[in-house]
C-alpha cells in the first residue's frame, strides 16, 4: 500500500483533554445545542458566552436543528476557527432510540468537519449534562462511533470538564494521553 493522502478518509488519532472547550485552539469543537441552536446551560451557553453576541445571531439564520444533526458556524471571538452544533439526545431510560441519534451527532459532527476541512477538532460529552444521558453509556458510544466514522479529520480530542467524565474516557481510550 502506498502512502494515504491527506484528503483519504481515515480514523483520525484520539485523545482526552482535562478543561474548557471554549479555550481549545483546533479547527473546531462541537457544541452539545439545544435545538433552538440560541444558547442555553452548560457547554452550550459557555460556548454562545464565550464566542460572542455575533453566535446568537448567526444561529437565528440557521433555524432550528433536529436531535441526531448538526450545523456550523464560524467561532466568531472563540479559539476555534468553527463550531460544529449538534442536538444530542435527552436520556429516556435507553428505549427511545438514544443510542443510535447519539452516534448520528458524532457522526454528523464529523461531517461537518469534512466540509470544511477541519483536521482537529474537540468534542464535549454531548448529552451527559442536563440531558442525563449516563457518561460511561455515552463515552463508549462516542469513541466507538469516532473510530469508526471514515473522516479527514485527523485528531480528535475528547474534553473533560469534571474528573468523572475525565476518568471515563481515559478508561475506555486505554490510558491518559493528552492532546
């Protein structure tokens, strides 16, 4: 096999972050929304704080976005050149197809990467909030549907905001490599 192209599809390199996605300086990092993409708690309003009143107003141009997809934006005053929007699920027990509209953001997510040929990106724990989506549920799901995505993307960072989360991933990539 000959060398692979950097416009191949691939599975991008995975690593774990301790801290704030507002502050990572990748490409992109994706934005657990509410569908109303207008702010709201936890890391979709430190997002919508963070990049400046221009987000909000971008968003009210996109309207709203359905649980599974996603929609980009530019960062505005954010690090992050993008930020890639994404509905996850809110937690109903496991029976209303929440595992499956999960790996659909991830996946989603990575295709919106795609288009603008993001190559890092960073990635919250979508759902695990004020969804209630249980993190170790959501972790595998999220690694397991990164991995397996074809992408350009070419690393992904998953960002802890508190130690749980931080050991959940670490657990499931198999140590504590940092990005």
């Amino acid at each position: 096999m000959g060398e692979q192209h950097a416009k191949d599809p691939h599975t991008p390199d995975l690593g774990l972050r301790f801290g704030d996605i507002t502050t990572e300086a990748v490409d992109a990092i994706v934005n657990a929304a509410n569908s109303s993409l207008l702010g709201g708690d936890g890391v979709d309003g430190a997002i919508h704080q963070a990049a400046g009143p221009e987000l909000v107003e971008y968003c009210r141009g996109l309207g709203w976005c359905p649980t599974g997809e996603a929609k980009i934006t530019p960062g505005f005053n954010l690090a992050a050149t993008w930020v890639i929007h994404t509905v996850g699920p809110v937690w109903r027990g496991g029976t209303s197809n929440e595992a499956e509209l999960l790996a659909s953001c991830y996946r989603e997510s990575l295709a919106r990467a795609d288009e603008v040929d993001a190559e890092h990106i960073a990635f919250p724990a979508i759902s695990t909030g004020i969804f209630g989506y249980p993190i170790h549920a959501a972790a595998h799901v999220a690694v397991t549907t990164v991995r397996s995505t074809p992408t350009r993307v070419r690393a992904v960072r998953f960002v802890a905001f508190d130690q749980e989360t931080w050991d959940v991933y670490a657990d499931i990539l198999g140590g504590t490599r940092r990005h």
